[in-house]
C-alpha cells in the first residue's frame, strides 16, 4: 500500500473525496443540507480557493495507490461561519479548527492512517507557529467527519468542554 499525504491546493481541488466534497457544513451552515452535491462542491472549491488565498494550506488529501482516500480541513475560526453556533471559541490567531479528518473507506480505518494525516498536519502546524488546534469529536460513533474521540485522545488532544452527551470540543496544545 503506497501512502501519500499531499497540501490540497489549486492542483488537486477536484481530488477532495467523496463524502467530504459535498459537504459545507462548516463553511456554509446556510446551504447545508438544502443544495445537491454538485452545488455543494461549487461552493467548497469556491471557499477553498479564497482560504487559499487569504490563509494558505487548508487542508490534505490522503492517497492510497493514488487514489483518494482520506481527507482533513482546517482554518482559522472565522472561515468556518458554523463554529460561532458551538460557542466560546477563542478567535486567536494561533488557534486553528480541525473541521474534518476522514478516512473515507471503512477498511482504511483503524490502521493508522488517520492519525498519519492527523500527524503531517500538526508538524506542519508547529512549524508555521500555531498554537493549538481544536475539533469536535464524537462520544458514540466512529463514523463522525471530525472523527471519534477515541482517536483524538489517542493523540494527545484533551478534552476542553463537553458540548452534550455524543459531542465533545478537544483540543491540542502544539507549544507543548
């Protein structure tokens, strides 16, 4: 198995997989759920090229056999408009959130892949100065976009508020 982690840029915009393509949770929480897949990924390569833009490397396509396998995106707060409905979130300019980390086929998980692009991200992340990183885990289920809290902790993250009883917010100190 040849394993790739690869910045998402103008490049490779049309790689992004599926399910992730298509959803705008995060970016636009407006639209969510309320346009078709194909208009969905209008507006998130439209997103992603102005964070491209204004921020830079927002994300990373993990390949398997060059093949699209896997993806995370994250961003400063206020480029993900959905965050403000999840409260306290500190809107400093070292802190970064994780809106996905996927591993988009089943028998890819649970193998070490996800924590591989979870890692490439956060060396990435230090180097450029960051402090922290935040993302929403879930409690009850494996397959969340955000990925299972499980994951995080195994990673190092630290639980910094529970939102209910499935979602959590974590959080990752990269000064540490």
């Amino acid at each position: 198995m040849n394993v790739q982690i690869v910045d998402i840029s103008m490049r490779n915009l049309e790689d992004i997989p599926s399910p992730c393509r298509s959803c705008i949770y995060w970016e636009f929480p407006d639209l969510f759920g309320k346009v078709g897949s194909a208009e969905a990924f209008f507006h998130k390569k439209n997103w992603f090229i102005k964070a491209l833009s204004e921020f830079g490397v927002c994300g990373k396509i993990l390949y398997i056999d060059e093949e699209p396998s896997g993806y995370a995106q994250f961003a400063p707060y206020h480029m993900l408009p959905q965050t403000r409905a999840y409260g306290d979130h500190q809107g400093r300019d070292d802190v970064l959130f994780l809106s996905c980390l996927f591993i988009c086929k089943a028998e890819y998980r649970g193998i070490g892949l996800g924590s591989k692009l979870l890692k490439s991200i956060i060396f990435d992340l230090k180097a450029q100065g960051f402090g922290r990183i935040e993302t929403i885990a879930r409690r009850d289920s494996a397959n969340n976009p955000s990925g299972p809290l499980e994951f995080y902790l195994k990673n190092g993250f630290e639980i910094k508020r529970e939102l209910n009883q499935n979602f959590v917010l974590t959080i990752l100190d990269l000064k540490g």
